[in-house]
C-alpha cells in the first residue's frame, strides 16, 4: 500500500491522490513521447528498428514509493495502445522501449557502463521525484550523465510526494550545463 500523507484540501483518499496523479502524469508523458516520436519520424514498424535505443529512462530511488510509481509508470507506458488516428502515421501501437533498472540491467560487473550506455541511448530522462530522491546519489549521477549528451527540455519529472521545491533534484533546478 502506498504511504501519502492527508491532503487537508482534498477530499479523496491519499491512495486515490497518487493513483490519479500517477493516471494523469503517465498519460501526459504517453502522448509526449508519442508526439516527439511523431515529429522526428521514429517508428517501429516493418523494416525499422529500435536496437539501442530507448523512448525514456527512468531514475528513481530505490524506496518503496518511487520503486511503485517508477514500475507504474513503466507499465502503463509499455501497455499503452496508440490512438486508431496515429497508427497509420506511427507504423506501430505501443511505446516500445522504457529503461527501469530492475527490468533492464543484465548481470554484469560493470552497472556503470551499462547505465551510462542506456542514458546515451535513451531519448527522455523520467525522474520520479520524492522526499527520498535527493539522498540518493544514483539519481544525481543519472541525471548529470543524462545532461551530458541531452539537453533540459528532455527530461520529465513526476512527483510523488512533497512540493516541488523540496523534492527536484538542485541538478534539475539550475539552468546552466556543466561539462
């Protein structure tokens, strides 16, 4: 069970905040990814291929909460059906690949390669934002190597928790890129 504190200005239950917010947001970022694919010709149909290549990555604290909204979010984003109207267009009906740690790394000695490689290849950074988020040191590591090669416009936030001063990482929050 979800664990969110009470909304005093809200009138539904804090389980049914998180799983409207989490609708609300994992389908803001369907129909975003699937807009940009649109616009930069990316498909998946017949005779193309998506072999390194990811639509997103998502980076999240390994605590209970952001490890239930990341696999959230991943689910509905795979499971996810392409509007009758954008098939022709798209050549395909899902979104196809989303990086979430527990799913994708093989075993292997070298977890930095391998994540750095994924961040490389992926096209958005999802960044599940909690009062846990900014104690963990992978996510900041994420989202600088991530800022290396992409810029600001293609990193997306979800927040679980807390206000968002409080719960973005500083490395989100800063307008100028380190190299």
């Amino acid at each position: 069970m979800l664990s969110v504190p009470e909304n005093p200005h809200c009138n539904i239950s804090p389980d049914e905040t998180v799983l409207r917010l989490s609708a609300v947001t994992v389908s803001s970022i369907k129909y975003f990814l699937l807009y940009v694919n649109i616009k930069r010709g990316i498909t998946t149909g017949e005779g193309s291929s998506m072999i390194d290549f990811y639509n997103a990555f998502i980076s999240y604290r390994h605590a209970d909460l952001d490890s239930k909204i990341a696999e959230h979010v991943q689910k509905q984003l795979e499971h996810f059906h392409v509007p009758h109207k954008l098939k022709k267009k798209l050549k395909h009906e899902k979104i196809t690949r989303i990086f979430r740690d527990k799913d994708e790394l093989p075993i292997t000695s070298d977890l930095t390669e391998t994540i750095t490689n994924a961040l490389e290849k992926a096209e958005y950074l999802i960044v599940i934002c909690s009062t846990n988020t900014k104690e963990s040191m992978w996510v900041k590591r994420e989202i600088k190597t991530f800022l290396k090669t992409h810029t600001m416009d293609k990193v997306l936030t979800v927040l679980c928790n807390g206000e968002p001063y409080e719960v973005i990482p500083e490395e989100l929050l800063t307008t100028t890129k380190e190299y």
